[in-house]
C-alpha cells in the first residue's frame, strides 16, 4: 500500500500573527513555524497503514524553500519519500489553485492507494484542499475521519463526524482521507531518523516538472484575498470581585438583568 | 426579479429535518438578492424531505429544487455533489451558498473544485460592493479576517458558519414554487457506502450547536472537576466544553474541546471555568456574544475577552451560581 501525505508549513500559533500593511499579507520573515497539527496527524494515520499493510508513505508540500523543513519532520517521523512543489508563479494561490497543484504532482509522483489530509490548515483554516485533490484525482474522498477501520484490497472503511454526530463511512480506493486531531497521537522523531532525515535529498519541481497550468494557479486564482485585516480586540468587562457567596449571586444577576439566562 | 444571477443556497438537513443554518442562509441569500434584484433559489436533497420544501419560502425562497430519493438518504460525496452540480450547471447561478458543517464544507470543496469556481470558507459576512460579492472569513484561527473576492468565476461560492449570520424573522405567507429533480447517478457511480450512523450520546448537546457552553480547564485541578461543569452546564441546558490543556490531561474527550485545534464556537454565553485563556482556546471561543470567566488569576489572559470576569475559586462560585440559577428558573 503506498501512501502520499501532504502537509503544509504554518506560523507557530503559540504568537499572534501580525499583519504588513503595505504588501496585505501576514508577515512570515522572522517568525518560527510549524507543521499544521493535523497534518501530523494525516502523516501517523499513513506511517500505521503500511506497517500493517506494508508499502511506503511520501510526503508532499507546496511553498518556498524553507518548507523543506517541514518535510523533513515527515522523513523524521518515518516517511520513505519527500518532495517540494516551490515556484514563484504559485503566490497568491487559493485553495482552488492549491488542490490543482498539489493533484498535478500527485500524478507526477505515482500512484497512491490512499492519500492523506490534515482536516485543515491552522493558518488559512479553510479544508477545503484534501477534497479538492480528491476531485482533481477523480477518487474517493472521507473527510473529517477520525477513526479508520479496516482496509482491503480495494475498500477503506473509516468514522468520520458527521452533523449528527458520527458515521462510518466505505470508501473504494484509492482513497483520499482528511485527519481530525482525535485520529490518533502522532509519534516523536526518532535521533536516527532525524539524522536520516536532515541528510535527505528533497527534490523539488516547479508548475512545468509536474504539468501544471500557471495560467490557473496564483494571482489568477478562481478567488483572491481582497483585503486582511485584524478584528476589533474584544473589550473587557467589569471585574466581580469579593467572597464566593457574594460574587456567585452577583453574576447571576448581571446574567439575570441583561437577559442573557 | 429574473431567474439570471440568481443567489442560490443549498440547504444542510439531518435525518429530513432542516437545519437552523440553512434559514440564517436564505435570510442572507434573500439580503442579497434583493439588491442584485434577482430571486433565492434552495436546493433540499435527501430522503423522504418533500414536506421541508416549503419550510424555506418563509425564509425567502422564491423557489425550491427538491431531490428526493432514497440513494439521497446518507450524506455522501458522490451523489450530492452530482445533483448540485447538474442544478449549477443547468441554472448558472451568481452566488452559492453552503453550510460550514463537515457535510457542507465536504460537498463545496469538491463541488467548487469541479467547477473551477473560487470557495470562501466558513464566512460570518456577506457584502456587495458594486454589485460583487464580498465574503468575510476569519483565518489564523480567528486572529485575522480575510475579505475575500471573486474576480470571475461563477457561482462565487461560499460556505457559512453556523449561527454567525442572523435569521430573519419567517413569514409563514410567503409561498413559491416546488420544483421536483431526478436523482440521475447510478448506485453503481458512487463510491462510499454509509455503513452505520452513530448517533450522539443521547441528551448531550452538541457544541456547535449550543446556546450556551460552560467550559473547564486546567484550573479544574483533575479529571473529577468536570463533575461540578456538567451539573453547571446541566442547569442551564449548556453543552460541555473544555481546554486544550484539560484534554490533554486525559480529563475528558477531545470531542469537547474548543480551540483553535478543536472546535470553533460561538454561543449567547460563553463560561470559561478555570481557563486561563491561551491563545489557541481564544481562538475558538472570542466570537461568543457574551463571556463569563471564572478564575483564580486575576491576571488570566481570559478575563481580556470576559464581559463579566469572576475573580475565586469556581469550587466555591459554581454551587452559589448554580442555586441561584435554579432559584431564578423555578419562577418562570
């Protein structure tokens, strides 16, 4: 069983994310940065299925060069394979144009059996790039898994959250799957593996390696970001203060008279 | 009013029953095409939901595409994607709209990669600006929003958060026309399968769907503490929430977490208990109408976001906040 996992660079969310007036992005020199949580939770979910299975997970991002290093915690992790989609023509690209990307170099790479999401990226927090690779591949697709199942020969069943709460879902492969955090609890590097890891080859391709339209991608994206900007700060409250008796009342009564309960 | 440009939602049902984002949708959907002078059209897939068709025109619905048939029972990808996109395809509409839920944002993101269309995701505001659609979404964990453009591509489509845009007030009067559409994809094209359907635990409710939350935290000081939050939380008819901290500790399921790795949320009233308020939680829960925080620290970051900050020790606050509610419900 071979397995693909795409995984993406965000800024470290322990920091409030700043915005550059001047070029309307959020400004990245300078900031440390992480690989989306739930994309390490797509990389696990692919690293248990070929042990049990056997085969090899890859891994896949798009971005500059610096991304490497988010693949690299992939290869630490146990991936046998990484590669960089990194071309300047893909600035500014939404999710539409991501999902055609990441699916041309998909196709360039090999087959996969089952190919694996994080069920968001903790930047844009859109979700909507796993399904969209799933259509551009013309595969089956179950979002929001956090359990899966058993897999055969040509089906994967796995439990998704649904509205009403959760269903179990049989999907033919291949598959393309996107990982809630509850999927399981993603491994540590091993020293061996991340020295393995650091001394890896990454090889990267640009639109044309993987045939991809840069007509499509980028700044001619299907939709653009108009404008960024930070939401009014919330104002704080009044302070209820004094014994616990006192101030339990209190509360209730402010909750009371503002007709909130 | 013409059928060209029209605004289009696609309305989000759990077993046949419509759900409240769909009417806060039509409501929007309705805003807008008022000023494009164009008419709301709803889409109503599934089995056995002919009777909810007519729920939308109090919403404002001019009219109604209802697919209903058995293959349509479960949510899954394939089918619903085809006969919304064959609808799409057939009716060209302006503006799209989807539920941000894991089904709607599951069929937009496949549908608008199909159609080579732009998707905004989980937006909390529509606006027209010279006649073109302006969608707001927060992003970076709701540290950041974005206004979002659809340059050409149409249906601009967009997925929307649940309880964000308000509902208008429904008008039992108004009708509009049914319209019936064949489900036209073979079992055969369709490739998952519901297997089973696990129901929530019976008389929890729902984060996403609460009115009211009553969230523990590490100041809960172990697993036990959620005793105290659940009786609270039961008094008032609130869900359950928690930190990230208090999930990692193993104190309870991830499923009630709030954050920016958990869940997003925005209810009438929000309380923190024992939570200090780190960013990734704030992230989930700073768009609530309406904050209490109960903490010791009167330093904690929580009580920055807090309309009432509760300074003692939630052991001792929570039984007194707890009688007086039961006090102040018994006279209603």
């Amino acid at each position: 069983m071979n397995v693909l996992v795409c995984i993406k660079q965000v800024p470290d969310n322990a920091v409030v994310p700043k915005l550059d007036a001047a070029t309307n992005r959020v400004v990245k020199d300078g900031v440390e940065t992480m690989v989306s949580p739930f994309d390490l939770n797509a990389v696990e979910a692919g690293l248990k299925l070929v042990e049990e299975h056997g085969g090899e997970v890859s891994v896949l991002s798009v971005g500059d060069d610096s991304c490497k290093t988010t693949l690299r915690i992939g290869l630490s992790m146990g991936a046998a394979k990484a590669y960089l989609v990194n071309d300047p023509a893909l600035e500014d690209s939404d999710t539409w144009a991501t999902s055609y990307t990441l699916a041309k170099a998909i196709k360039s790479i090999g087959e996969f059996d089952v190919i694996l999401c994080g069920k968001q990226a903790i930047d844009d927090d859109a979700g909507q790039v796993g399904a969209g690779i799933a259509e551009q591949l013309g595969i089956s697709q179950i979002t929001y898994v956090n359990e899966i199942k058993e897999v055969t020969a040509d089906t994967l069943t796995a439990k998704r959250v649904s509205p009403a709460g959760e269903e179990v879902v049989e999907a033919k492969l291949p598959v393309l799957l996107t990982c809630e955090k509850s999927l399981n609890e993603p491994r540590y590097p091993t020293l061996k593996r991340t020295r393995m890891a650091n001394r890896a080859e990454i090889p990267v391709m640009d639109c044309a390696a993987i045939g991809a339209d840069a007509a499509k991608v980028g700044k001619n994206s299907p939709s653009a970001i108009k404008k960024l900007y930070t939401p009014a700060p919330r104002q704080s409250g009044e302070l209820i203060k004094g014994e616990a008796e006192e101030i339990g009342k209190i509360a209730v009564q402010k909750l009371v008279e503002q007709k909130i309960i | 009013m013409s059928n060209k440009n029209s605004v289009w939602v696609c309305l989000e049902q759990t077993d046949g029953k419509i759900a409240g984002v769909s009417y806060e949708m039509l409501s929007e959907a309705r805003k807008l095409a008022d000023q494009l002078s164009t008419e709301v059209c709803a889409v109503l897939m599934g089995a056995q939901v002919q009777d909810q068709a007519k729920e939308a025109f109090a919403y404002g619905a001019d009219k109604v595409y209802v697919c209903d048939d058995e293959k349509l029972k479960d949510y899954r990808t394939d089918s619903y994607c085809k006969v919304l996109e064959n609808l799409v395809k057939e009716n060209t509409p302006d503006i799209l709209l989807l539920a941000a839920t894991t089904n709607g944002r599951d069929l937009a993101a496949r549908l608008a990669s199909r159609l080579e269309t732009g998707l905004a995701a989980d937006c909390v505001a529509l606006n027209l600006e010279d006649g073109q659609l302006v969608a707001t979404r927060p992003t970076y964990g709701g540290n950041i929003m974005a206004d979002v453009v659809f340059p050409e591509k149409r249906p601009a489509m967009c997925t929307i958060r649940p309880n964000a845009l308000s509902k208008s007030e429904p008008d039992a009067s108004k009708t509009g026309e049914v319209i019936a559409v064949a489900m036209d994809a073979d079992e055969a094209e369709l490739r998952t399968k519901v297997r089973e359907v696990l129901a929530k635990a019976s008389g929890e409710i729902s984060l996403t769907d609460a009115q009211i939350i009553v969230s523990g935290g590490r100041g809960l000081g172990d697993a036990s503490g959620f005793d105290l939050i659940r009786e609270f939380a039961q008094t008032l008819g609130a869900a359950v929430g928690a930190s990230r901290a208090a999930v990692d500790a193993g104190w309870i399921p991830y499923e009630h977490q709030v954050g920016q790795t958990g869940k997003t949320v925005a209810p009438k009233l929000y309380i923190a208990c024992g939570i200090s308020g780190a960013l990734q939680h704030l992230a989930g829960m700073k768009t609530s109408d309406v904050i209490v925080a109960i903490n010791k620290d009167e330093e904690a970051p929580i009580f920055g976001v807090a309309n009432y900050g509760i300074v003692g020790d939630l052991y001792k606050v929570i039984p007194v906040m707890i009688e007086e509610i039961k006090k102040v419900l018994a006279t209603r």
